[in-house]
C-alpha cells in the first residue's frame, strides 16, 4: 500500500465513525509503518478507530497510544513497486518552497550537491545495471538496515510533499541514498555473478531516483543524472 492508500484507509474510517478531518495527517516511522493522529483530531476513540482501520484490506495490525494510531500494512515492500508504477506522479503536489541550495562547493558539506548527487548515483545505478544485463527484480528479501532506513523515507515522500516543506526532507532522503549506495553495492563487484539481491537493490534504487527526481522538481530544479 501506497502512503495515500492507507491514508485513504484512516480517513474512511473516519467518516463511518460519523466525523470528518481536513486531511488526515500521515507519518511514515519505518518500512510499512505509518503513524497517524487522525483520532484526536476527529474526536473519535482511537481503539475504537483502529479497529476499524485494521479490518481494511492491505492493513496487517493496528496499535493505538495516547490517541495515535500505529498502522502497519500487510506487505510494505510493494511500496517500491508502487513509486516504480506512479512514477512522476509519486508524491506530486504543489509545493510553494524553492530550493536555495548554492551550486558550488560540490562537496558533502553542501546539502544541495548531497541531493542533486544522491539522484545522479541512482542515475548511474541504472545505467551500469543495464550495461551489466542486471535486471531488476522483487525487492522482497532485502533486510539491511541501510535498505530498510531508505524503504522508511521513500514513504515520507508524499507527506512532506503535501506539508509543502520539502528540502529539509530531501536532504535526509539524499543521506538515506548515499548509506544505500555506500553499503549496500546494487551491481556485482569484480568476478561476482548478479544474484537476486543484486536485482532487488536496482530496483529499489529505480525507486528512490523516481523520489528524488519529483521532489527536486517539485522545488523547482531539473533532476541531472550526471554532474
């Protein structure tokens, strides 16, 4: 499930407890995990509210504490698939901030080239993977902290997009990329043959480019995929 989904999930669930919200306020806290105060604003007793949230296709389990709701989904790497499927339409929304990251220095101590880097090294993933004949493939069995971390923070995307306070988001998801990147290598490295976790990193890091890629347009620069 997608972000929005189980956003849609929540404020459904809202309505047929008979009260209403302007926007359901979604947080992601982990892989497949999102967290929601919608049942303290709407006025509704969250055990009550998750239990309603929790009988909805797609969603695994509900926790409730102190009013918020815990919502964990059902398969929470069909994330990817679904940034993959959306595209440029992933977490598009307007956002009126502008990017005033400087060009230069291109080092990491420049959140700007951090970012405008991070998207160029997903780039050049999916460039050599081709080259390779490294296809992608279900990213199901990655378990590494540094994939999770990143699996987390591409389902904050559309969250932040929609707050309309984006770069402070991005940068973190630019770091995230870069721990991926470092760690975890997506391309085999000198006689290694491709294998599935090979397959499953490239398709994940297809799906933070597509991340990046909106959210620098959505502040209003043109993602380039070399530097």
């Amino acid at each position: 499930m997608t972000p929005a989904e189980v956003s849609a999930v929540v404020a459904g669930a809202v309505r047929d407890a008979g009260k209403s919200v302007p926007d359901v306020a979604l947080r992601c806290l982990g892989p497949g995990v999102y967290g929601s105060p919608a049942a303290l604003r709407a006025g509704v007793d969250a055990g009550v509210l998750g239990r309603m949230v929790e009988g909805a296709p797609g969603i695994s389990r509900v926790e409730t504490e102190r009013g918020f709701l815990k919502v964990y989904v059902a398969a929470p790497w069909e994330l990817v698939e679904d940034v993959l499927a959306e595209g440029e339409r992933y977490g598009a929304a307007e956002v009126a901030e502008r990017a005033a990251w400087p060009d230069r220095p291109r080092t990491f101590e420049n959140p700007g080239f951090r970012v405008r880097f991070a998207h160029a090294r997903m780039a050049a993933v999916r460039r050599r993977a081709r080259d390779l004949g490294v296809r992608g493939g279900p990213p199901a069995g990655l378990e590494c902290r540094e994939e999770l971390a990143l699996l987390g923070l591409l389902g904050e995307l559309p969250g932040w997009a929609r707050s309309g306070v984006l770069t402070g988001f991005l940068e973190r998801l630019a770091d995230g990329v870069h721990d991926f990147y470092e760690r975890c290598p997506a391309l085999p490295e000198g006689q290694e043959k491709p294998g599935a976790v090979h397959a499953a990193r490239v398709t994940l890091a297809a799906a933070a480019r597509i991340a990046l890629s909106n959210g620098l347009t959505m502040i209003g620069e043109t993602p380039r995929e070399r530097l």
